[in-house]
C-alpha cells in the first residue's frame, strides 16, 4: 500500500515537473513571439510589419545588423563590379544576371526559331523541287565542254566548303546535340562528339576564314552587280520557267547573293567567332554600338563588361550561322540535285558548252572571245614562212 502511494507521488511530481518545464517554454515562446527578433521571420499583418520594417535602412532590434541588406543585394544583383586583389577583375562581379537571360534565350527563342528556319529552309526546297523538277540542260548535252574554274578556284571554294560543313555539323550539335545524342548514343559517347566536335571547330575556323579570302580574292570583281542583273532579277533567273534563260556572264544575280551573303555573312560570324575563341579581349559590340548611335541617334548601351560582350557574340555568332546554314542548304541543292550539269564546275572544272549557253550566255561569249584573241595573237606571232 505504502509503495503504490510512493509510486503515485512520484509520477505526479514527474508529470508536474514536465508541466513546468513545458510551461516555461511556452511562455519563453510567447516571450520571444512579441520580440522583435522573431518579428522578422514571421508572417505579420500590414500595420505590424510595417511597424518593424526598415527605416532609412536601420532594421529595428539590431537582429539582422544595424543596416539593412536589401540595397546591397540589390546592388549585387544589377551587376556591379566590386574590388578584388586577384588579377581577374571579372570575379570582382558576384552575380551577373545578364547570364540568365543570356541562357533562357539562347536555349529558349534562338534554339526554337533557329531550328524552324533550317526546316522551313528544308521544306521549301522540296516544294521547289517538287512543282519545278530538276532544271535539265534544255538542249540537251553537247559534245563540247568549257572550262569554268581553275584548280586554285575550287580549292578555294571545297576548303570554305568542307571547313563550312564541318564548323556548322558541329556548331549545330553544341545548340542541339544534347537533345537528341545522349538519348541514341550515350552519355558518354555524346561527351566524345562534342569533345572532338569543339576541337574541330576551333580549327577549322582557321580554315574557313582562309577560304573566305581566297574567294574574295579570286572572284569579286565577278560579282559587283551590273546590269545584266536587273533582268534577271525581273525575270526570277528563269527559274519558275521552262525555255527561259535570262542572259548572265560569270555569275548571276542569284549567285552574287550567294557570293555576298556568304562574304558578310562569313566575316560577322568569323568576327563573333574569333571573340569566342580568344574571350574578353574584344569590344565589338561596344564600338558598333557606338557607331550605330552615332549613325541613327539611338541609345544602345556601349559600355558593356567583357562578358556582356562575350554573351552577344555567342547569340550573334548562332543567329549568322542558321542565316548561313539555310543560304548554303540552298546553294548545294543548286549546286547538285536541282540542276543539271551545274556539279561540274566545281568537280572537274569544265562544264557542257551547252549548259553554259543556257545558264551563263555572256560569260561563254566572253570567253569564246578572248579564246580567238588569244588564236589570232598566236597565229599572227607565227613567223612567216
Ligand atoms: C558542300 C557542298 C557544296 C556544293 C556541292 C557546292 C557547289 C558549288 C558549285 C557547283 C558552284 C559553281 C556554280 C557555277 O558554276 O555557277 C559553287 C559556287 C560557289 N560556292 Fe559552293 N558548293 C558547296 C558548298 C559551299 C559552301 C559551304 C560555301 C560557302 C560557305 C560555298 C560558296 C560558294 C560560292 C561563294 C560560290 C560562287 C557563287 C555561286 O556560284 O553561288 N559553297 N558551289
């Protein structure tokens, strides 16, 4: 009997003492409730929060530091560039949020645009070839051929060319290969191709860079317009149309679009590359900023930070590559499957003398003339007999 009443003493005092400890926490609790400390955590009317907000950046109750953190982070954020003792100045700039929208637009609108113009590119050139068919030597082949390029013209134009696919096979997986290799291929083996793809692109832009020049060299006084080139513009180069051949001498006026988009369109995404390849050491968004607000009275910023610079020759570099990828999509359906004879020129180098009367009349007459120049000073050099 004595030890059930001990025993019920004991729990008792065991229950009142966990009674008061609870107790005291709960007033602790309701204590620290009504501090200003915990105010600035938890979820409070207007009138209270408005009550312990920051005035002229002092937070009450020196919970937080005397200082409010708000505009320091702020400043943060905008970019600002801070002092750093290591020589890369750039890591003086905590956050730079440019970068996120840098990356929600090259992954977001540029990759999605980009892939529709190559596919509309594609479409169009199979509805082309579907309603005009491949636009055959109307007169047939003859048994005479004319010599159209030299050696040193198509290797200038198969080293732009072959350097031109490889940079753009590559350049397109680095926008897209995630998307479709890893899932067919592997992890690992897409980590390969875009290693071997990058080092691909690195050098070989040297080769197209090299490319560009020779044919800017060889062939640009054949493709300053004239005007030769006002009707066959009129007349859509005959390309719509059986029996129409519009006369051109070297190049059309179809073909000096192709020579000057590949030329500008070349030199921009050879500019925007070389500051991908060697970054941070160029201003060319800075200075033709500059220039188009000095042409047009705009007010594009001009002092970007080097990696700012970095971002927009990354999306200028994309966007002048996918204008290049659909004009060459074109300029080999031409060059092969969508005209006869025209492969030629740049395999072998000599093409049917007919389709060069069809596609190139006053080119031939120039060439048939300078042919019989060349006869006549040769015979007339011959000593007489
Ligand atoms: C890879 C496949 C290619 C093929 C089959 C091809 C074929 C041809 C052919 C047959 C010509 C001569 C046309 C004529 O005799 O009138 C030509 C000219 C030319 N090619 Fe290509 N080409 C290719 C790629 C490229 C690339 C990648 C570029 C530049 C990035 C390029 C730039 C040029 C230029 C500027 C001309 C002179 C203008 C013209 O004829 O349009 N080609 N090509």
């Amino acid at each position: 009997m004595q030890a059930a009443s001990a025993h019920m003493t004991r729990t008792l005092l065991r229950r009142l003492a966990v009674a008061l400890v609870f107790g005291v926490l709960l007033l602790a609790g309701a204590e620290l409730g009504t501090s200003d400390a915990f105010a600035q955590s938890s979820v409070r009317t207007g009138e209270e929060a408005s009550s312990i907000s920051p005035v002229d950046g002092q937070v009450p109750g020196n919970a937080l530091g005397e200082t409010s953190q708000a505009d320091y982070w702020r400043a943060v954020r905008s970019g600002t560039q801070g002092f750093v003792s290591i020589p890369d100045k750039k890591a003086g700039t905590l956050i730079q949020s440019e970068g996120e929208a840098w990356r929600s637009f090259r992954n977001g609108p540029l990759s999605l645009y980009a892939s529709w113009a190559i596919l509309a590119t594609i479409i169009g050139l199979c509805l082309f070839y579907a309603l005009r068919g491949r636009i055959r030597i109307e007169h047939g082949k003859s048994d005479q051929t004319i010599t159209r390029f030299a050696w040193i013209e198509r290797f200038g134009h198969w080293m732009t060319a072959i350097s031109f696919v490889v940079l753009g096979l590559s350049g397109l997986n680095v926008l897209y290969g995630r998307y479709v290799f890893p899932a067919l291929i592997g992890d690992s083996a897409f980590g390969f191709l875009t290693q071997i793809g990058k080092y691909l692109h690195n050098y070989l832009a040297f080769a197209f860079m090299g490319g560009l020049v020779m044919i800017f060299v060889m062939w640009v006084r054949h493709n300053l317009p004239d005007r030769t080139d006002i009707k066959w513009i009129l007349q859509a180069g005959g390309m719509f149309s059986k029996n129409l051949h519009p006369p051109a001498k070297k190049f059309n006026a179809g073909q000096k679009l192709i020579f000057w988009s590949v030329m500008l369109g070349g030199l921009s995404l050879s500019l925007s590359g070389w500051a991908l390849l060697f970054p941070f050491t160029t201003h060319f968004f800075g200075d033709t900023f500059d220039k188009i607000n000095w042409l047009f009275g705009t007010e594009l910023p001009t002092a970007l930070t080097v990696l700012q610079e970095q971002q927009i020759n990354q999306l200028w570099h994309a966007i002048m590559a996918i204008f290049m990828v659909c004009v060459i999509l074109a300029h080999i359906y031409i060059g092969t499957l969508g005209m006869e004879g025209a492969f030629d020129a740049m395999g072998s180098g000599e093409v049917d003398l007919n389709w060069a009367k069809e596609h190139h009349a006053l080119w031939v007459d120039e060439e048939l003339e300078k042919e019989s120049r060349r006869e006549r000073g040769s015979s007339a050099a011959q000593p007489a007999e």
